[in-house]
C-alpha cells in the first residue's frame, strides 16, 4: 500500500496514545483507536512516526523501509534525518525542509551533501584530488570462489583509474560469500596479477552491503577528504549517495560496465539505503 494513500490512517491509528510528541519521536506499532494497548495491524508493524518540529507528526514513508531497520534505538537526530529523506522521497517539501531545519550543523550538511548527490549526476574523478583512494566495491563471486564477469569489469575499471593515478590507494570491498570465500581477498589477488602493488591495496572484507560497504571504508580511511568509488553502471549513483553520508561532498564514481547489461534501478534503493544508514 502506498505510503502516500495510508499516512492520513496511520497518523489516526497512532495517535491516541503519541500525542503531545517530543522534538522526534518514533513508534513502531500501531495502536487501535480507544486501546491503550499496542497491536500490530498486518502490514503496517514498523510505524515509524516522528514529530518534526515546525511541521507536526510525520510517518516515515512505508515504501523507503528495508530491512533490519531498528528505530526504537535512534537518536532524535537520526529520526529527523530519515524524515528529511522519507519526505523527500513523497515530494513533501514542507515536512523535509522542517526536518532539515531541526538537525545540527554538523548533521545538517551531512544530510544536504546527500540529498544533493542523490538530485545530482555522479561526479568524474577529475572532480577530485587524483590521491583520493579508489574504492572498489564487490558484487559477489562465483560458487568456486573465482570473478565472475560483473566484478571484472569494476575490477579493471578499477586497475585503469589506478594505472592513472599512481598516488592513490586501493580499499577493495567485499564480505565472506555463502561459500566461504572472502571477496575482498579475491579481488586483492586478482588486481596483483594484473601487476597493482600489494602494498597499495587495503582489503576491507566485511561488508555485505553498499551502506557497508561506505560504513567500514569510512573506518579503514579516516583522514580521507574524497574518494572515487567504483562500480557498476547500474550501481554507481547509489554507491555514490552512500559514500557521500560516509565521506562528505567529494565523491565521485566510476561506472563499469553491467555484464549482462542491466537496466537503471528506481531510485527507492538509494532511499532505502539512506534510511538503513541513520535508522539500522
């Protein structure tokens, strides 16, 4: 059900027991009108509804919700930065302005880099110092732990871009597959065959996501003002936005080719992914 047709029930199930709301607030069951008690309805069991100062109560949208979100464990900060980007994503201008309003200065312009990465192209590594580590994201391995033909293609755009940029690291990044095999190891080997120095690459071989994926490159590189993140066509601008919450305004990507060629995703997977960043 589409998050812009329930909001107006949503806002009336929850609101006999919310009402007044601190600053930012978030409840994650529904309750039923005239029931002190909280039951789940089917459907709608991660309610996520936060007041927004200067605007009033506000429900995270349904559609920008993955998994493993854990919202009862959010600051205030974190409810209102998911707010600004649920909002964003409903055309809500007037509650994602309120919300962005409400952040600190700090997470303030974390929250304005991103959403100007996610309204905007991706940036072309001439955007950015040419030292700026290269970050090369996996995309799984084939079942006998080899490269499969998507990763190649990041992986070479990846050798190309540091072929030209002899000053700059390389974080390959990349968890344990079902298999037992770490991507980012294989990827590792598999640039040192191509001849890239072993000492320039720094294996990051926890991630199982993109947030991940930015979250654990941010703690393997925590002096770094840019970066250039590495991917897939399809993947890039995602990556991109990401990073951006990681890393700050100076990020640009590099898009490989998609094998097999693959359509442009909705954008809904960059929003979610904002989501799980500020309420996983």
């Amino acid at each position: 059900m589409h998050n812009r047709l329930i909001r107006p029930m949503l806002v009336a199930v929850a609101a006999v027991s919310l009402f007044p709301l601190a600053p930012a607030h978030a409840q994650t069951s529904a309750l039923l009108p005239g029931s002190s008690q909280s039951l789940p309805i089917p459907g709608l069991e991660k309610v996520i509804l936060v007041g927004i100062p200067g605007y009033g109560p506000y429900v995270i949208s349904q559609e920008v919700q993955g998994a493993g979100l854990n919202p009862g464990a959010a600051t205030q900060e974190d409810l209102l930065s998911a707010a600004v980007f649920s909002a964003d994503f409903e055309n809500n201008t007037a509650a994602r302005d309120a919300a962005l309003r409400a952040l600190s200065p700090g997470r303030q312009a974390q929250v304005s880099a991103a959403l100007n990465a996610l309204h905007s192209p991706v940036r072309q590594p001439s955007a950015v110092p040419a030292d700026a580590p290269i970050v090369v994201l996996g995309n799984g391995l084939n079942t006998d732990g080899t490269v499969h033909p998507n990763l190649r293609n990041r992986l070479v755009a990846a050798k190309v871009l540091a072929d030209a940029r002899p000053n700059a690291p390389v974080v390959v990044s990349g968890g344990a597959t079902p298999d037992g095999f770490v991507e980012a190891e294989v990827m590792r080997d598999w640039l040192v065959g191509q001849g890239l120095p072993a000492g320039r690459i720094i294996v990051e071989g926890r991630a199982n996501s993109t947030v991940t994926n930015a979250r654990y490159s941010r703690e393997l590189l925590p002096r770094a003002g840019a970066v250039v993140v590495v991917t897939s066509q399809n993947h890039v601008h995602r990556a991109v936005v990401d990073f951006t919450l990681a890393f700050g305004t100076e990020v640009a990507g590099v898009g490989a080719p998609n094998d097999p060629p693959t359509e442009m995703p909705s954008l809904i997977w960059t929003y979610r992914d904002v989501i799980n960043w500020f309420l996983s």
